[in-house]
C-alpha cells in the first residue's frame, strides 16, 4: 500500500493506537519492526521512526534496545492514559449504540469495561487485569445515533492525541472520556441540573445565572437580558 507522505506519521500513529487498544497488538506483543512499517506503508524508514517516536510519547510503547518496540503492557492497577481512556470511552459508547437492553435486564445495566485485552484468552495469567462492572444506566438511555456519534468524536480525538499530543484543549476531553468510564457518565452528586427548555421551571431559577454565575448584578429591566 502506497499513501502519501503529509502527514503519514499520524496516520501510522493512529492506526497502531486503534490496534493496541482493540487488542491486535496485545500488551506487551512486539509491535512490526521500523523496516516493515516502512514497507507497508510506502513511506521512508524516518517516517516510520516518527511514527513510533509519537506512539512513545504517548505512553503506549516501549523500546527494547537490540530486541524491538513493544506495546506498553498495562499494570495491574488503574493507570491512566489519555490516549487510551479516549479510545475506551469511544468503545463504550459503540457498544452501546449497537445494543438492546430488554425488559429483563437490571434496572441499571451494566458493561465490562478495562482490563487487559488478554483477559479470557489463552494468554491470560495471574497478572492479567480483569475487567470492572460500569453501571451505564444514563448514557444507556441516549438515542443510537447520538451514542454512535460520540464513539466516532472520541477515537478521532484519540488519533489526534496520538499524533500531536495532549494540549491543555484536550484537558476537557480526556475528563469527558474519564466521567464515562468512571461513572457512566452521571451528573456528579451536588452539582446542580439546568433546566430543560419548555420544561417546567422553578419560579424562582434564572437559567441564565445556572450558567453565567457572574452575571447575578443588577440589571435594568428595561435593558437586554443578558
């Protein structure tokens, strides 16, 4: 396969966080050599050192000297990753923009989320991190194609983590992602709700200082609301 050379370290960078995170490169398993990137992307071996050199800074590989680049194997405990909590997240929500929950199912239904992508397989040992219970009971009640959405934003911006690293822009995103694996997403216990439009509204609530505190001085009443 032939690509063109702008921007091709990104798009090799991408390509090998989806395939670490989706476990065709498992934790651990030596990833191809510089030489065969360069081959099987048709582009020169410094754009696929770069590549690499990318996949490195985002925390996902490891290199051995005199034996090769690995896949950064996960430990045992909870250590957060951008890139991938960005990619798990996505995969929450399309495993749920893809599923039914039918009467029989708990009032809160729940998915494995986590773990090591050897867990169940013929690979797993006794270091191998299981998979946790997400209570997923809100966002299962969101609309497919809004669910869908929201995987697609979240693993291009994990590509684009990949390929140009984390910027303070990125810091709401990657908390958005961490909401959703450790809660499902739900409202954080005390923060207020904002009211829905055309719901009903308290006499008393100005949705407009809900949003704009600082906005709470007096104002003319004849003026412009805002």
């Amino acid at each position: 396969m032939t690509v063109s050379t702008e921007n091709s370290p990104d798009l090799i960078a991408g390509d090998l966080a989806v395939a670490i995170h989706r476990g065709s490169i498992r934790d651990g398993e030596r990833l191809p050599s510089q030489a065969k990137l360069a081959q099987s992307y048709g582009v020169s071996s410094g754009t696929a050192a770069a590549a690499l050199a990318k996949l490195a800074a985002a925390g996902l590989i490891r290199t051995a000297p005199g034996s090769g680049t690995y896949a950064t194997a996960r430990p045992s405990t909870f250590d957060p990753n951008p890139v991938l909590d960005v990619m798990a997240a996505a995969s929450v929500c399309r495993t749920l923009a893809g599923r039914e929950f039918g009467p029989a199912e708990p009032d809160s239904p729940t998915l494995a989320v986590g773990g090591s992508p050897r867990w169940g397989t013929v690979w797993e040992d006794e270091e191998t991190m299981p998979p946790r219970r997400l209570d997923v009971g809100v966002l299962a009640m969101l609309d497919r194609h809004v669910l869908r959405w929201m995987s697609e934003a979240f693993l291009s911006a994990a590509r684009c983590l990949v390929a140009h690293g984390v910027t303070d822009a990125d810091r709401h995103l990657i908390e958005s992602a961490r909401a959703i694996l450790r809660d499902g997403g739900r409202r954080p216990e005390g923060q207020p709700g904002i009211a829905l439009s055309g719901g009903p509204t308290p006499a008393d609530e100005d949705v407009v200082l809900r949003i704009w505190p600082e906005r709470g001085e007096p104002r003319d009443p004849d003026g412009p609301p805002f």
